[in-house]
C-alpha cells in the first residue's frame, strides 16, 4: 500500500508540473510576437507560456539576482551571453533579426536622405531608450557612432541632445491601450523617435499620421536576437525554445516584421 502511494503521489506531482506554464521573460519589442507564439505552443502541446516583457537589460539583472525565468529572449546577443558565462543559461541561439527605424511626427520634414540633419537640428526633439538597461538604445548610440564618420562632431550633439525615454528603471509605463513608441510621438514628446521598425510599425498602425523613416545604409544598424534556457529550467521551456526558432515559430516572427534567425 505504502509504495502504491507513493506512486500515486509521483504521478500526481509529475502531472501537475507538466502543466506548470514556462516563465518567459523577453524583450518588449517581441511582446506580440511571442504571446502569439506562446498560444500557438500551447495549443499544441498544452504546456501554457507566461510572459513577462520588458527592457532586456533589467530584465537580465532581475534573472541574476533571482527572480526565476525558464527562458530569455533578448534583443541582443549580450545580455543572454552573460548568463550562459556565469552558469545560469545554456547555449545562446540567435532567433530573429530587427533593424532601426525612425518614427516621426507627422509635422517634421524628412526623409532616409535628411534623416541626419533633421537630427542634428537643434529644433527637433530626438527619441532613444536608454543604453546599457535596453539593447535599442545601445543600438540608436551605435548609429550616432556611425554619424560622426559622416559628419565630424555629429556623435557627441547627437549624444547630448538624446532624450531617453524608454527603457530606464524609472520610466513611465504606456498608456493603456496604445502602444509606447507611438504615444511618445503623438503626445509631442519626441519628434523623431529611433527604435525597431517592428515597434515603428505598430505605432503607424494605431496612428497612420506618423511617419516611418528608413535609416539610410551609412548609418544602418540591425539588432541580432538571442535566446537561452535558463539552468533549472522545466522540459517544456527547452521545447518552447525550440518552437521558436521552428519553421513554425520563425513564420509568427516574420508575421510580426522579424527577420529571421536560425533555423532548426
């Protein structure tokens, strides 16, 4: 008797952990993407996917000091890197490409050949998430890098005149129901705003009067995606990992205005 129930009660546990739901934690640019991915993975196996969305730096440093995730998807290759080194995640996959976009008001004048100066104008208030806490604004400090071989002096005003407004410890939440990027342009509180295409994109769809801008090749800067399964981490997040980087997980990302990663 005693041994049948102890195996009733293996059983029981065992079935109660394959319905535990694996812990997400990624970028919030892959907010959309991803919960479609994560309904998409439920349906097919059962296992439920909760997400948890923000900056990838803190959301990096929130891993570190605990907080228990089973997979994270970065908007870099970096932040995840550093977990694999210290032990807390295995392998690094790069699973989808993003590039920077302009978004814009619809009053300013500009276009991917008058980008930079536009900029440069001191008239206009220029948009960035923050460096180091959110890969887009290590990524947007990448192209004013990039502006100064074009213009000398160009990165250090492009550097000072930066609004960060996105993707600090202490910045603001979106306001419900509209997307972040777009708000902050429409609400006059950038008039050029740099971030993803993907995130551009959006933001023109809740409010077709802003304008997307393509950042023109000299000053170009794509975002490689990484992901990794964090160590302790259930079965199913592996399989999860997996699922995103499948034919099927890649579509939902190209859907979504991803470009691709590998592939399995």
């Amino acid at each position: 008797m005693r041994i049948a129930l102890l195996l009733a009660i293996g059983l029981a546990t065992t079935g109660a952990r394959a319905q535990e739901a694996v812990r997400l934690y990624a970028a919030g640019s892959l907010r959309a993407a991803l919960t479609e991915a994560g309904d998409a993975f439920r349906a097919r196996t059962g296992t439920a996917v909760e997400g948890t969305f923000g900056a990838s730096g803190l959301l990096r440093e929130r891993i570190e000091k605990g907080e228990h995730a089973d997979v994270f998807a970065s908007a870099n290759m970096e932040h995840p890197r550093s977990l694999e080194k210290a032990g807390r995640g295995g392998p690094v996959r790069l699973f989808a490409r993003n590039r920077l976009c302009a978004l814009v008001a619809p009053q300013v004048k500009v276009d991917s050949g008058s980008l930079l100066e536009r900029m440069l104008d001191p008239t206009v208030k220029l948009g960035t998430s923050t460096p180091k806490a959110d890969p887009s604004g290590d990524y947007a400090f990448e192209l004013f890098a990039k502006a100064e071989k074009l213009r000398p002096g160009a990165r250090a005003a492009l550097e000072a005149k930066a609004l960060k407004l996105t993707g600090g410890p202490d910045s603001p939440p979106p306001p419900r129901g509209r997307t972040l990027y777009g708000s902050l342009v429409s609400d006059g509180r950038a008039d050029i705003f740099l971030t993803y295409c993907t995130n551009a994109a959006d933001a023109k769809r809740e409010n077709p009067a802003l304008q997307v801008v393509a950042v023109p090749p000299p000053l170009a800067v794509g975002a490689d995606y990484g992901l990794t399964v964090l160590k302790d981490a259930r079965g199913e997040a592996g399989r999860f990992a997996d699922f995103i980087l499948s034919q099927e997980g890649q579509a939902i990302l190209a859907r979504h205005g991803f470009d691709p990663g590998e592939r399995r």
